[in-house]
C-alpha cells in the first residue's frame, strides 16, 4: 500500500503490537476483536483513526472502550475479506464528516459565516467564525470547523462550480 | 441554556408538539433532544422525548412523524459513543441491540442530558434534578433567532433594539441632563451663526463692493458687514469652547458611571462567566467599550443633529435666496450620496478580505516567536520564513487589489462631485448674470454655502456605521450588566462565621459543560482539622472537586456539607472567607512582596506580615530582594522562582487564618533544601487545619490522615497512605512505585510527582529565579 520506511531505532517501538487475527460484530453490534496472544476475543472495541484527515485510509487503533490501545491495524488490506468489512462500516458508522459537494448561500454577517450546502450526506447549514475555522490540508482541500466543532470537508477546490468557487475563493 | 431545562418541548416543532399533547401532557416530559442523523448516515430531522416511564422516538418523513415508543422498563443500558463529529445514543438490553440515535455535535448537550436523564430512570426508577443554569456562561446562540452570537459579542446583534439601547446609554447621562442640554442649545445657536456667514457674502459683495446695478462700492457698508462678520466669529469662537466643555463633560460623566458599574458588575459573576470568555475580550468591554460609547455620547449625537439641522437650514437660505439656481445646485447631492453607499459597501467587503489575510499572517509570527527557542534548537528557521513570506505576499496581492480598486478612486470621485456643484454654480449662475437676472454676491454666497454642505453629507452617510457601532458597545456592556451570576448568596444566607472545618461531600457529580461528566457520584467527609489528600493521575477531577469546595461552581448532582450545611446556604463571600487556597502557580499581583501577602487581609499590621513571612519560611529570601518588603512584583517586577512563590502563597494563606484550607501542591521539582522549607511552612500551615491537598509530594501523601484516589471522576481508593502503599493491585500502589522509579532515575529527592503523572522535568526551565 505505502511505503513503511522506518529508523532502526524506532522500529523495536511499533514491533510489539499484537496482530489482528479477526474482527467480527457482537450480538448487540458491537465490535469484537480476536488479537494474536490473547485467549479471548476483546469484546465491545473502539476503532480509531490516527490519521482521519491525512490518511483515512490506512492506520487504525484497536482500544478498549476506556481507551486503551490493544492492536495498531496500519493496513486494511492484511485483514480478511469479512474482518475488513466490518472495520470498514464501523468506522463509517461512527464518524460524521461530510463531503461538501456545492454552496448553495453565503453570507457574512457580524463576524460570523454561515453556510447552505450540498453534501453526500444531504444539505445542512452551518456557521463558522475567525480563521481557524477553515484548515487548508493541501492547497484545494479544506476542513470547515463549525461553532460546534462538526467538520466539514471540501475534497477538491477546483472540482467546485464557478458559484461555489466564487463564494469559497478568498480562502484558497 | 436554561430555558430548555424547564421547558423541554420549547424546541420542539409545533406539528410535533401538537401531536404529542393528546396523549403526553407537557408536564410529564423529562427531557427532549433533537437528533439529526438517521441510520444511514444521512442528515435527517429527528426528536428523542424522554417521560418518567418511555421514551419517544420521532423522525420526520415526508410531512409525517415516523414514531416509535420505548418503554424505559425495557431498556436495560443507555450509553453514548464518541464518533468522529458525532455521538451515538445506544440502548440495549441483555446483549440486544434496542435502538441507536446519532446526533452532530451541535446536539451533543441535549444528547448528554437526555442520557443522563435516561440513567437515573434506569437506576432509580425516576428522573432527577438536572444540570444547574448557569446564566452568566456564554451562550453560543440565540435564543430568540437560533443566529450564532459572535465572540466579541454578548447577545445576537440581530435581534438587538439598537434605538432602545441607545435610549438605555442616555438613560445613564439623566443625572447630568442639564449639561446636554445646554451644550445642544449652544450648538443650534452656532448652526445658526454659521449659516449666517454666508449670506452676509451677499450685501457685502453687492452693496460694500457695489457689485449689483447702480450701486457704488461703499467702504462703510464693508467695514459694517466685516466687523459683523468677525462678531460672529468671535462669538462662535466662545460657543465652540462652550460648547465642547459641556458636551465632552457629559461623555466624560456618562462613560464614567458606566464603567464603574460594568467592572463592579463584572466581579460579581462568577467563575463560569470568566472560563467561557477571552480575558482580551472583557478588558476591551470596559476601556475601548466605553471609550466608545464616550465619544458617541460626547459628539456623534450632536454632530448628528448638527449635520441634519445644517443640511437643512443651508437647504432653506439657498431657495430662499434663489430658488431656480438652488435647484440646479443642489444636482450633484444625490450622486454624492449614491458614490457613499457604493463605494461604502466595496471598500467594507474589500477591507475584510484584507482582514482576513492580515489575520493569517499575524497567526504565523504570534505563532512562531514564542516557540523560537524550539525553531532554533531544530534549526527551522527557514521554513518559518518561507512560511510567513508566503502569507505575507498573500497580504500584499490583497492590499494591492484594494488600493487600486477602490481606494484610490473613492476620495477624489468625492471631492470631483462637490466640485461639480460649484461649476454649476458659475455655469448656470454665471449664465443668469450676463442676462441680469442675478448678482455678484448671490453667486458668492451660493459658493460660501456649498462649501457647508461636504462635511453634513459625509457624516449623514456614515451616520448608520456610527450608530451600529456605538450599539453594538453598548449592547455588549449591557449584557454583561444584564447578567446575572450563577453563583450567588441566597436571601437569607447563613453566616459563615464560626465554622469548624467539617467538609462532607454527598454523592457529587459535575460537568463543565453539560456533556462530559467529570465527576461521578463522589462521596467523602473530613473532620475538622484532618487533612485529607487528594491523589490520582492527571484529569482525574482533583482541581474540579476544590473548585466546587470553594463553590467558584455548583454541583450537578448531590451536595456539598460544610458543618452539617449545605454551601450553597452560606453566603459566598463568606464561606469564600473561611476558605484559604494554595495555589500551585500562585498568582502574585503587581505590588510589593508586603501588599502580596497581606492580599487578603488588606489591613494586617507590618509585624503580622513578618510573622506570617517567616512561618512560611519566606523572610530570608525576601530579605534578600533589593527592596526587601518593599520589592515591586508581579509583572514587570523582581522575578520570583516557583519554590518561593509557592512560599508567599503559604504566607498570605497563614495570614488569612482560614477554618478550611485548599492546598494545590506544585508539581515542579525544587532543590532538596527549598524543600525541606516549604514542607516546614506546609506544616505550620495545616496544623489545626482540615485541609484538603491535591497531593504530589511523598511528605504531603504520608502526613494525609486520609487519601481519596480519583481516577476518571470516580473514587478508586480511599485509606491511609501505609495501608493503600500495600494494597496488592492498588491504583495508588502503581502510582506510589512509578514515583519512586522515576526518582531513582532522576536522582530527585522528592519533587517528581506520583500522582500528576506529569514528570517535570524541563530543562530549560531549572530551579532558581528564572529568566
């Protein structure tokens, strides 16, 4: 998948990570994990992504419901078919980040921005104040930050139509 | 925040409302929340409705409410998941799955309240008391239109009655009304005078100069019309003086009682108030703020009333001295005022965009320059100077687009306009005189009075921006005014004189902020004069149970004994009184060493400052200072290190002669011998004290009567220090030996924490009296 260079020195730290075996759901749909030298499965598991933004494909920890980390999943792809399916839909089922396909209003109003937009999980309106509200991952894609701190992302700039191009320019 | 406590169906839409009121009377709801986000990860729109005994469950689909009853009988487990920009409410049941509801984070707190609620219904069978109001936090929207209030702001400027609040700035100004009033009389009288100068330009023109027909120039008829002239001047010279004198003077008087009264207010709220707001943002309410609302108070009302009445009586001099050319004259005005508006409008959108791109070159220098020793040490200077290169070219692109777009053009269109009204003037004027059908010094005067009209009209135009922007102050010191404090004294509060020091803490649960519980049901009592300590790992509630010892908050659930009586039946300045805190990082204002420890007991004697100096083992190094006693501290002044702030701290609190005292022990490790003499003072201090240690230090653990371990909120452990040090499994136990490990690593005597879990270890920053 990618290249996993790492310093000698460093390595013996990531070495000792147990191995996903299996993951399967619980009766009540919960996740449960099958972890090399452990007898028994850990039952109810939480998936987190290191890096939601930056990688969202790859790199998931495996923790108890209290938080601590059991396993490091940096590929998908050593998973069978059925474990990667359920690692897959749990981590779409708990994260909400939708993907801004076009704006429909802008408006600036006493600091604060608010804005009407399409997205793959259907239209919303939010509102956003002050610069750190808008993180730039790469020159064309972005994250929204709103009031609540929701997020909202913006895959590609240039893959926006010239309204919403026009509304969203002064922050590219 | 409140509201949606007592009258949980408030936010609910009214078809729903409507539908739930045949069969579940409003009284009976415990709870509602919304919930946004159906099973497919789609946005939807959704309510939970929460009774003593079900919980109703409503998704709008296609104009109709999709409805699903739960009884709370059959629900055996209620609990909330953390997702990625959501939360999941799970209920099952033996190992089944009964339903799950997804909200976005905008209704995580009424998602927390609602499961909170579902809980005690599970556990006791009824719901209970929920989260106390808190009216001075910040709310993050407003009530009345759902709008997002901004930062700066206390109340939605949307929905703010700006004539009302203006009314309500005036209102402060009543005491000195006589001084408005004089100080508008003078300036009428002056708008007459200086409408007059003008007009005299005709007879002086026509008669003095004998420029109309059949006239000869008359030296005397100039000298009379000169000599009015400069009476007028003169007595306007006096009005001015006046004039300012009286309206400055009432600014002045205004904004002071305004100040004074937001700033006493200010104190009066609690500690809520201050955790949800920038400390930047209340010291400009009270200086910038009111300045504001001074120079509105001072000039712009009168200006205003100024400009319009001018406008009006140049208005009226010009048709009466000439009708047919006055119309003519007047021409440009309208373009003027169409250039104002639409230039207006560009330069504001332009300046914000410039705004925005100033702001993200300022983040990269306020960023970078406290963190140089860091850019230094990794030898990174480049790349911050690429990147503020880059952002600061960004800037410049920006600023050039403003400069040549309508910066530049702007002024001088304005001052081409009011030019155009003068070759009007000469124009058709000029054109009457050669016919005869006018005069000399009608023309001059009609000069003389255009030059009157540039500034009225400029002012009229921006008259809206003065007007919003002297609201918006007001309103933001009138919401502060308009707050009331959380924590406040009870009418007929119990005296807190004589209290013994007997703390007991009854199954006490708290949240900051309505979401995440940081406290779960803690329970303890002290005697009075034990000591109790204190332990666990960071984030584990220590610092939020003295908060709420100190009442700086009030307890979501359960309560808080202080000699058999409820703290929130104390008067709060008075328990506050009896209550004597240590800090870890004790703040030292700027004043002496003596004003410091003598803070709270601002009339101790010289000898009871000593005394309490030397108890805590404080007089030796301040003796040492270059002022001794008198030493300037605090901002800008002598520099202390930790080791002997913490030792002023421990004086102010000897000298305060608190019943209870709460101890927030450092965790940065000092040399052995300061601390061997804090120890010493530590131990004057509590003796015959209860006190309540978050305790770091292995002296202050063994000396404790008790020990209470929290972890996560919860109290894992409560003993002696000998019988939990030998408890097999212990979580104090592990804390216990990961300190002594880390001590014999470190070679450190006593200062690395066991129960912080945060080994200061900062090599930058050693022992001694810093920078």
């Amino acid at each position: 998948m990618m290249d996993r260079q790492i310093d000698d020195n460093l390595a013996e730290y990531l070495g000792d990570s147990p191995r996903v075996i299996r993951i399967e759901r619980g009766q009540a749909g919960q996740v449960v994990a099958h972890l090399s030298g452990a007898d028994e499965p850990a039952t109810d598991v939480k998936l987190v992504r290191y890096f939601p933004w930056s990688m969202p494909e790859g790199y998931v920890s495996i923790r108890t419901a209290d938080g601590k980390e059991l396993a490091m999943l940096t590929d998908l792809d050593v998973l069978d078919d059925a474990s990667r399916e359920v690692v897959e839909s749990e981590l779409r089922d708990k994260a909400f980040n939708p993907k801004i396909i076009r704006i429909l209003e802008y408006s600036h109003e006493f600091g604060i921005t608010s804005i009407k937009a399409e997205t793959d999980r259907g239209e919303v309106i939010f509102q956003f104040r002050g610069r750190h509200a808008i993180r730039l991952l790469s020159p064309t894609r972005a994250i929204f930050r709103d009031v609540d701190s929701n997020t909202y992302e913006l895959p590609d700039f240039n893959a926006l139509d010239a309204t919403s191009q026009r509304y969203l320019q002064r922050y590219f | 925040m409140g509201s949606d406590n007592d009258r949980p169906l408030d936010h609910l839409p009214e078809d729903l409302v409507g539908q739930l009121s045949p069969e579940v009377p409003a009284g009976d709801v415990v709870a509602a929340a919304p919930y946004d986000i159906d099973a497919d990860g789609m946005y939807t729109e959704g309510y939970l409705v929460l009774t003593a005994d079900r919980l109703g469950c409503f998704q709008r689909n296609n104009g109709q409410w999709d409805t699903r009853w739960l009884g709370a009988a059959t629900i055996g487990r209620a609990s909330v998941i953390d997702g990625l920009g959501m939360k999941v409410l799970r209920l099952t049941r033996d190992e089944e799955l009964l339903a799950e509801y997804r909200f976005t984070l905008r209704h995580a707190k009424s998602a927390a309240r609602i499961h909170r609620q579902l809980e005690r219904i599970i556990g006791d069978g009824e719901p209970g008391q929920d989260e106390p109001d808190r009216p001075d936090e910040k709310k993050l929207r407003c009530d009345k239109c759902g709008r997002v209030i901004p930062a700066w702001s206390e109340m939605c400027p949307a929905c703010m009655n700006r004539r009302k609040i203006l009314f309500r700035i005036l209102d402060f100004g009543r005491p000195y009304i006589g001084r408005a009033i004089g100080a508008f009389a003078v300036a009428l009288v002056m708008t007459g005078m200086g409408v007059a100068q003008p007009w005299l330009l005709r007879p002086l023109i026509n008669q003095g100069f004998g420029a109309a027909d059949g006239a000869v120039p008359d030296y005397g008829v100039v000298l009379m019309f000169v000599g009015i002239m400069a009476g007028l001047m003169a007595l306007r010279l006096g009005g001015q003086i006046l004039q300012l004198r009286l309206s400055l003077g009432f600014g002045t008087l205004v904004s002071r009682s305004i100040r004074q009264k937001l700033y006493t207010h200010m104190h009066k709220l609690s500690l809520s108030f201050f955790a949800t707001r920038q400390t930047g943002a209340l010291v400009s309410r009270i200086t910038q703020d009111t300045e504001r609302l001074w120079r509105f108070v001072s000039s712009t009302v009168i200006e205003m009333i100024l400009a319009v009445l001018t406008l009006v009586a140049v208005g009226v001099c010009l048709f009466v001295m000439d009708w047919r050319l006055a119309c003519f004259t007047l021409l440009p005005i309208p373009l003027m005022m169409f250039l104002m508006i639409f230039f207006h409008k560009r330069l504001r959108r332009a300046f914000r965009q410039m705004w925005f791109r100033w702001e993200q070159m300022t983040a990269v220098v306020a960023d970078a320059l406290p963190g140089v020793r860091v850019i230094k040490a990794f030898s990174q200077e480049q790349r911050e100077v690429d990147r503020f290169q880059q952002r600061s070219t960004a800037l410049f692109n920006e600023e050039r687009r403003y400069i040549s777009g309508a910066r530049s053009v702007f002024a001088p269109l304005m001052l081409f306009a009011s030019g155009l009204g003068s070759i009007i003037v000469w124009l058709v004027g000029g054109w009457w005189l050669c016919q005869g059908q006018t005069d000399v010094g009608t023309l001059m005067a009609f000069q003389g009075f255009l030059a009157m009209f540039l500034r009225p009209i400029h002012e009229i135009a921006h008259m809206d921006e003065m007007f919003n922007r002297a609201a918006t102050s007001a309103h933001r010191i009138f919401e502060v005014l308009d707050t009331e404090p959380a924590i406040f004294s009870r009418t007929g509060a119990t005296k807190a004189d004589d209290i013994k020091g007997r703390i007991e803490l009854q199954n006490v649960s708290f949240s900051y902020d309505g979401i995440r519980k940081v406290l779960h049901g803690v329970s303890f009592k002290v005697e009075p004069g034990q000591m109790i300590g204190l332990a666990g790992p960071s984030g584990g509630g220590k610092t939020t149970l003295v908060n709420l010892i100190c009442r700086f908050y009030d307890t979501l659930e359960g309560r808080i004994l202080v000699d058999g009586v409820d703290v929130r039946d104390y008067d709060v300045a008075d328990v506050r009184r009896k209550i004597g805190v240590v800090l870890q990082e004790p703040f030292l204002f700027h004043g002496t060493v003596a004003e410091n420890i003598a803070y709270g007991k601002p009339t101790a004697t010289m000898d009871e400052i000593i005394a309490a100096a030397r108890a805590a083992n404080a007089n030796d190094f301040i003796l040492d200072f270059p002022d001794a006693y008198d030493t300037i501290v605090g901002e800008r002044g002598q520099s202390l290190s930790g080791g002997e702030r913490q030792r002023i701290s421990i004086a102010r609190a000897i000298l305060n002669d608190p019943a209870v005292l709460i101890l927030d022990e450092a965790t940065s490790s000092v040399d052995t011998e300061t601390e061997k003499l804090i120890q010493e003072a530590l131990e004057r201090l509590t003796a015959d004290r209860t006190t309540v240690a978050i305790a770091h230090r292995l002296s202050t653990l063994r000396r404790s009567d008790r020990l209470i371990v929290l972890d996560k909120g919860i109290v894992m452990e409560e003993g002696t220090h000998d019988e939990l040090e030998n408890k097999p499994g212990g979580l104090y136990a592990r804390l216990l030996s990961m300190q002594r490990e880390a001590q014999s690593a470190i070679g450190l005597a006593g200062g690395v924490t066991p129960a912080g879990g945060k080994p200061e270890v900062e090599p930058a920053h050693g022992p001694g009296r810093g920078h």
